[in-house]
C-alpha cells in the first residue's frame, strides 16, 4: 500500500488525543507531567532557540516548570467564576474550561512510534496513572501577547540560564518556519493557527459578548451562558441553540494548481502583482462557499487568466498556518494555444507557458550553489517547503502521478 505524499507543515506526528480534549482532569494532569512541553507565541510569532554556535534555529521547547509563571493559577483547566477556583466537571458549557489567564492549546502527543498510537479511555479513575501510561511528548501552546514583557522576559531568561549555548527569541513566522525540520513544522502548523484562531476571536459573533475558552482551547464559548451571567434584559444568545460551527477553530480551503497541457511538455505559471522580481508559481484561490474543490480550480482559472481547464487531479494537500489556510494541490489540463486573459480580476501581472526545459533549467540553477551560478535564471520559483514548489518540480520531472509515496517524512 502506497503512502501518500505529505507536504513540509503536513504529516502531524501528534496523536491529538481529541477526545480527550473535553477532560480537566487528564488536562490538568498533563500540564504538570515532567515530559510535557510548550511551544509559545508572541503576537503569532513562534518562540525560536538559536544556537551559539551552529547558529541553527529550532523551535523552543519548553518545560512546564518554565512556563508557569505565565499561565496564571492553577486550575489551569476547569476554572471557575473566579481565579484559583474550580468549576466541578459536568455543565458542558464549562467543560476544560479557561476564563482566566492566556488561552492555552492542548495540541497532542508525540510517541516514540506512531504505528502503536495509544488510545487512551476517557473514562478516568486515576489520572496520574493514565498520564503515567502514556509515552512521549505532550505539547502544549500559549500566544502570551497580553502578559506583561517583564514577566515573559524573567521566565525567557531563566529558561537560558541553564543552557549558556541557546538564545531564545520570537521571530516572524514565516521566516522561522523554513529552518525546522518536518516534524516540528507539523507542530508548529497546528500551534500557531490555534493560537491565532483563540487570539483573534475574543467576542462572540452571535451577540458581541466576550467569549472564554473550552475544550482545552478547541472550542469557544459565550459568556452569556455562564451559569452565574446576568443576562437580564438580553436575548438569549443564538449560539445557547443547535449546531453553532463559528465557536470551532477554521480552516480556509485555497486550491492551488498547476496547469499543464495536453502534451505535457508545458506549464502555465502566473506572476502576482505583490511578488518578488521575476517570481513565478502556480495559481491559487480560496475555495468558495457552494464549490467544490475542482468548482473552485475551473474558477479561478477563469477569474485569473481567462483559461478553461479540465481534466483535474487531486495531488496533495499542505496546512498553511498563515492564519488558517489548507492548500489544495491539483493539475489540470489546458489549450496553450488559448489567449491569457490578466484583465478580468486584475489579480495577476503576468501568465505564461514554460516549456518542461525551462523548468528544469530553473530548478537546476536553483539547486547549485552561488559560486556555480551561470548567470540569473529565466525566472524564480517557489522553494520545496510551499506545496506550489512541490507541484511543479514533480511536474518537471516526471513524477506528477497521484499517491506519490513519500516514506521517510515521519
Ligand atoms: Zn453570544
């Protein structure tokens, strides 16, 4: 059985436990468990450890004992109407609940072999030992842009302080990202548009009063639905009713596609106006709402070019946490002999055709070093961590089949 391909940011090696996610008692065992470890955000930008030396830059890893002064008191899960006080488990609407203090992220756990993932009960008599049976990481996230700098530089200090070869910093993001390596890409993936996701929506959409967190950060409430809100005088709060989807975390579907014709010995590449000198990739737009995925690929191709496609083929897909995308890789095929439209969204400033040659000039251009250049190459593409960079280099050279194995990723 072939694997599927897993793009850079894709591939998560977490068991997200996510049943589990509704449990105060396993979370607030987790939390303190000596092998859990918190990755952190400030503003959306990923705490990152650079060493001395090397210079190398990977994501901070930090432990509980750390990162605690940030985390405000304990219960960290559960928490009542006020500090320091808990809510007993039982009203849904308080279930692993967080009112005070920075939202904090359960994101799973990372085994030693992800092919005998445990499953464990939800059904909890000693949550010590059910933390205790569990082998692994568990990670946690917190964005702490609303504690004050001091404390956050006092705890970012301390945890230096005992490894004199390690400077630890928040750095943007999608300059930080493209030094981890594949595993802890898939971390940072879901950590940072998690974060975001809690970040952003503050109040809820359905009656404009602040929302708390629950579910281990996985879902946000109403206040007004409190057992101890005042809410007289209000309307009850549509989402106290039904299925309310905005109070779960988004993900924004983008396809994204590289066109090929029917010889297939050309590409049809695109230039936005807000890139970089003599960039080009693929094509890509947000899915939307009534669309399906190839729906949106037609469209888009239409909007952006004025080019009728068909024949379209699902590749791969790649989380993208920038706040929430998921790209959806596609071919499809298309007439080169069909005039390029640019002028009807106006969102591209060039397309064109590049032979299968050009490409591969490209990419080898790309792949050498400084010192071996043989002048500026015919034009710029997207680097192997952006799935548009995937699509085409496997177009380029010849292996553009579906269910591409990749082992080795995890
Ligand atoms: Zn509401």
């Amino acid at each position: 059985m072939a694997e599927n391909f897993s793009n850079f940011m894709g591939g998560s090696p977490l068991n997200r436990l996510s049943w589990l996610r509704t449990s105060q008692t396993f979370l607030n065992a987790a939390i303190v468990a000596h092998a859990t470890r918190w990755i952190l955000f400030n503003n959306g930008q990923p705490l990152i450890a650079t060493h001395a030396v090397s210079k190398k830059r990977t994501l901070a890893l930090l432990p509980t004992d750390d990162v605690s002064p940030l985390l405000g008191t304990e219960p960290y899960f559960g928490q009542g109407q006020y500090a320091g006080e808990a809510y007993p488990s039982g009203a849904s609407v308080l279930e692993a609940a967080r009112l005070h203090g920075p939202r904090i992220v359960f994101l799973g756990l990372k085994e030693p072999n992800p092919f005998t993932a445990a499953l464990p009960s939800s059904d909890f008599i000693d949550p010590q030992t059910a933390i205790a049976n569990l082998q692994g990481t568990l990670f946690f996230s917190v964005d702490i842009a609303g504690i004050q700098e001091c404390l956050v530089n006092e705890v970012i200090q301390a945890s230096t302080s005992t490894n004199s070869h390690i400077s630890l910093a928040f750095v943007e993001p999608r300059s930080a990202m493209t030094s981890l390596d594949i595993v802890t890409a898939a971390i940072f993936a879901e950590a940072r548009s998690m974060v975001d996701w809690n970040g952003r929506n503050k109040f809820c959409p359905a009656c404009g009063s602040p929302t708390y967190s629950i579910w281990a950060g996985w879902k946000l409430s109403c206040t007004s639905l409190l057992p101890w809100a005042d809410d007289t005088g209000k309307e009850p709060c549509p989402s106290s009713r039904g299925m309310q989807n905005f109070s779960h975390p988004r993900t924004d579907p983008v396809v994204i596609m590289v066109v090929i014709d029917e010889s297939d010995e050309k590409v049809l590449l695109g230039r936005n106006k807000k890139f970089p000198l003599k960039y080009y990739s693929a094509l890509a737009g947000f899915v939307e709402p009534g669309e399906s995925y190839e729906d949106a690929v037609r469209r888009e191709m239409w909007e952006e070019a004025g080019i009728r496609v068909w024949n379209i083929r699902y590749h791969s897909g790649q989380p993208w946490p920038f706040p929430a995308n998921l790209m959806l890789g596609f071919y499809a095929t298309a007439d080169p002999s069909a005039p390029i439209r640019l002028d009807l969204d106006n969102e591209l400033e060039d397309a064109r055709w590049y032979t299968r040659q050009e490409v591969l000039s490209v990419l080898t251009d790309t792949s050498h070093s400084d010192s071996t250049k043989i002048g500026e190459p015919l034009f710029k593409m997207p680097p192997p961590t952006a799935i548009a960079g995937v699509l085409i280099k496997q177009w380029a050279e010849g292996d553009a089949r579906l269910g591409y194995a990749n082992k080795g990723n995890l």
